[in-house]
C-alpha cells in the first residue's frame, strides 16, 4: 500500500510539473520528496491512530477438565469425540456396584435407627422412658442421613454427564480405566461452547479510538482472499501486566514488564460456520472509528492494507 500511494504521489507530481511547467532542480525536487514526505507519513500516523489493527487475535474459548469425584473403574464410554453434546448428556459410566451396596446398607441402617426411635418415644410417652435414649437415637438418626446423603452422591458420580453444551475434545478414558479424583488426571477435556470469545490486542496508544459498537473488519490465515465484518463488542477493563497477586515480597516499580496489550472482544457479524474453523485459530483485526470527520476517510488505507494481506496468505509454499 505504501508503494501504491509513493507511486501514486510520484505521478501526481509528474503531472503538476509537467503543466505547470515548473523547472527542475534541487528545490523543487527537494520540495517535493519532502512534501511527500511528511503528506505520506500524517497520513499513514493518522491512519494508524484512528483505525488501529492488531495482529494478536485468536478465538479463545474455556474447557473443563472431568474429573471423577470417586474411585472406580470406567465401564462404558457414551461421547464420541468432537461431537456436540448438551447439558446433562452422559459421558460415560463408572462402576457402581460398592456405591449401590453402600447405600443399601446405610439406608438400612437409617430404616432401623428411625423405627427405634420411634419405639423409644412411644416408650417414654406410656412407661416414661429415658430422655438420654431419645436423643441419643435422634443423633444416630441425623447422622445416618447424612451419610445416606453422601453414598447417593457417590452412586450417582458414577454416571458422568454433560457440565454445559459443548462437546469432549480428548478422550483419555477407557473401559477397565481407574478413574481417581485427582485434578491432574481428567478423563475427558470438555470444550464449552458457550464460552468462545474472538479477542484482539491492541497497543495501547489508539486506545482512546476504539470503543463499543466500531466497526471491526478480520482476516483469516486460514481463509485468505476473505475478510468478514463485525464490530467491538467490549474493551476489557483488565490488563495482566497489572495484577498484583498475593506474595510475600511487597510490589516494586524495579520489575520491568513488558508495555501489554489491551484485549478487545470483536463479534464477527458474518456467519463463519460454513468454513469449519478450529477454535483457538488466529487472525488480524483491523477498527474503525468513523467520528473524526478528516480522519475517517483514511479507514479506507486500512481496508485496502487488510485485503492485500489477506491475498497475501495465498503464498504458501509449505
């Protein structure tokens, strides 16, 4: 884009000298590269400020790692992989033989500490039983209740469903697998669609220039030759650079870290399901701000550099 306009400027002033038959030498050649100069250069600063673009956007989404809250074997797997599934769809089966035995025998447990109860109530209200007793069955009572509680969560963590709509990226379990409640061994990598964002980072100087609701225009690798429309959705309010987590060294100013990026939320207008993008792809985005009357007009440079790298993605040798 920058040859086109120097090639363009070059003509431009070909043409005035030619009519207006102004003498060559080193003035005007010297007022006219530096004219160029300085035009070519407001232009192309002012386009970068009111319509900056970044090169650090990617689709990023969020998974959940299942996790098996007992221990036991895997008997069945129900998912396949990569295919959609919704909420509280089964993923797959655990074992649940000692968990139902469990339960069966606290729920007996609970079925004749409740009656004993009962008996000693009736005991106290006709031949004025011991009060100790009663209370000591209605603890026995509520404890067995709760641990009734626990065994039917047991029995039913070993059928594993569906957290969100989404669907399982990575299948690690098997049948015959050992399923822990250990966080660093999940079964499955749960992908959930609901929580796919497309962020840009922008530089921090044409920060002022981007807000809700521009125009945005993205660019695929993937996909070259094509651009898509969308707009800002939200400007985060949050950098990284600038937490402070809990430390026992108190913060310093000596720590040098880098200038950051500001992630911007873009939504893509365009309907992108007939190309079958994998989530996390990257891309080049390019915003809009057409509220400075002059410098709206260079959103056009802007465009035309956007779809020159799009064809440029084209030139792949490998």
């Amino acid at each position: 884009m920058e040859t086109l306009m120097v090639l363009t400027y070059a003509t431009f002033c070909w043409i005035v000298f030619k009519v207006f038959k102004i003498p060559v030498n080193k003035w005007s050649l010297t007022t006219a590269v530096l004219g160029g100069v300085i035009m070519l250069s407001v232009i192309l600063m002012g386009m970068a400020y009111y319509h900056p673009g970044s090169k650090s956007a990617r689709n990023y989404f969020l998974t959940t790692p299942i996790i098996s809250n007992v221990r036991a074997k895997v008997t069945e797997v129900i998912v396949k992989p990569n295919q959609p599934v919704k909420k509280g769809d089964l993923l797959l089966k655990l074992d649940d033989t000692p968990f139902k035995a469990a339960l069966e025998d606290l729920e007996a447990q609970l079925e004749f500490a409740k009656k004993r109860l009962e008996d000693y109530k009736e005991l106290r209200r006709v031949a004025g039983g011991s009060k100790f007793d009663i209370h000591d069955y209605e603890q026995q009572v509520a404890s067995l209740t709760a641990r009734v509680e626990k065994a039917r969560f047991d029995l039913d963590s070993c059928t594993i469903t569906a957290p969100s709509n989404g669907f399982v990226t990575q299948v690690r379990a098997r049948p015959g697998v050992m399923a822990v409640p250990f966080p660093i061994m999940p079964l499955l990598t749960f992908v959930n669609t609901d929580s796919i964002a497309f962020i840009a980072g922008f530089s921090q100087e044409p920060l002022t220039n981007i807000h809700k609701g521009n125009l945005a225009e993205v660019i695929f690798p993937s996909i070259p030759g094509r651009s898509f429309q969308g707009h800002v959705e939200q400007v985060l309010p949050t950098m990284a650079e600038g937490e402070i987590a809990p430390d026992r060294r108190m913060f310093s100013f000596n720590t040098q870290l880098p200038q950051g990026q500001i992630p911007v939320i873009i939504k893509i207008d365009d309907n992108m399901s007939a190309y079958n993008l994998p989530l996390g792809v990257d891309a080049v985005v390019a915003t809009y701000d057409m509220s400075h009357g002059f410098w709206s007009h260079t959103a056009i440079i802007r465009k035309i550099l956007l779809r020159m790298q799009a064809w440029q993605y084209f030139l792949r040798f490998h």
